[in-house]
C-alpha cells in the first residue's frame, strides 16, 4: 500500500483514540503558537485531525475550515462544527480550493506524514492570498530545516520566525511569502 493510504488506513483507525492520547501533548503547540494567529479572518488548518484546536483553544471570530484526508478523524471533527467552523475531506496535496482563497492556513504535526512535501508547500502557496500567513507545526525529530527552508524558498516564503518551547515536539514556524 502507498504511504499515503497507509497514513489515511492509520489516523481513520486510531480516530477514536486520538484525543485521549494527544490533547495534552498538542495543547502545548497550540499555546506555543496560538499569538501568531489573527483573531480575525479565514484560516485553513490543514491536516486538521479532529480539530483538537477548535477543542481546546478559543479562537475567536476567526473563520476556521479543517481539511484532512480522513473521514474517520473528520467524523469527529463534525461534532466541532459551528457557524465559523466547517470541516473538508481532502488530500493537502491536492487541495480541493480555489486559488487565493486562505488568509491564515495552519498545519499542526502534518509534514511528517506527507508523501510529497514539496507539492504540499506548493498547494499552500497557492490557495494563500497575498498577504496571507502560514502557521506550521514541525516535529523536531527527524526535521531537516535546510530541506525545508529550500522547499519554502523555491515557493517565495521566508520564514518570520521560529518558536520553539522546551516541553513541544514541535518547532513552530510563522511563514510569510516575499
Ligand atoms: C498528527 S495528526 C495532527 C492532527 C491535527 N493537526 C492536530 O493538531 O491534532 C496528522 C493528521 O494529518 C492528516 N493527514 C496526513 N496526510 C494527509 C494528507 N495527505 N492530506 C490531508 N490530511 C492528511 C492525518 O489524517 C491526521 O489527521
């Protein structure tokens, strides 16, 4: 099987789990990043899970659409939904939008698990308006920041700033493009 059906074979059946096991461990990237998000405008957050943010964190009037790739982690998702709060099942490497269309787009613990991270980059650049922002979550362990940064170059993004917390798998990256 593809990694990527693999990946989607997985998350779809550990959906149930995924809270219990996780939300402590992603509340601290959520609290680590969560300044650098606006409180105002429309955010993708893409590989979005459960929406485990929508949970936890009170995001204001922040328009927020999670897009992930399995149905199972959507399904919860959904109990989430709100006026500002709406979910897609979708791939992030071939994203189901229109150009131009996000303000904010986050990606929380997502690149790890991407056959194509390039594509994945080059999607997000596409559907960001111009002034838009880009909120990524990386783990650290086995992160290669030169890869990446090329990869984020060769799209026109500059990396404003790192933020990293001793207690985060996590390195926190705020991206803006040129
Ligand atoms: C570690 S979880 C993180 C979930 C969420 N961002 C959070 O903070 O809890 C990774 C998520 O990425 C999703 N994912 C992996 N590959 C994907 C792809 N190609 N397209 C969309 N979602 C994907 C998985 O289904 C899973 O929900």
């Amino acid at each position: 099987m593809c990694k990527k059906l693999t990946v989607k074979d997985d998350y779809d059946k550990n959906a149930v789990y995924y809270d219990r096991r996780y939300a402590r461990i992603q509340g601290v990237k959520y609290n680590m990043l969560l300044n650098h998000l606006p409180k105002i405008g429309l955010l993708f957050d893409l590989g979005c899970g459960t929406a485990l943010i929508v949970k936890l964190k009170k995001l204001d009037k922040l328009r927020y659409i999670g897009v992930d790739i399995s149905a199972k982690m959507i399904k919860i998702a959904l109990k989430r939904r709100h006026f500002y709060k709406n979910f897609i099942i979708g791939d992030v490497e071939y994203l189901p939008l229109r150009e131009k269309v996000a303000e904010v787009i986050s990606a929380f613990t997502v690149l790890q698990n991407l056959e194509d991270q390039p594509l994945f980059i080059n999607e997000v650049k596409r559907i960001l308006n111009k002034s838009g922002l880009v909120i990524l979550s990386v783990l650290k362990k086995n992160l290669s920041l030169d890869n990446l940064k090329n990869i984020l170059v060769k799209n026109n993004f500059i990396i404003e700033r790192k933020v990293e917390e001793n207690d985060s798998e996590d390195l926190g990256l705020v991206i803006s493009s040129i």
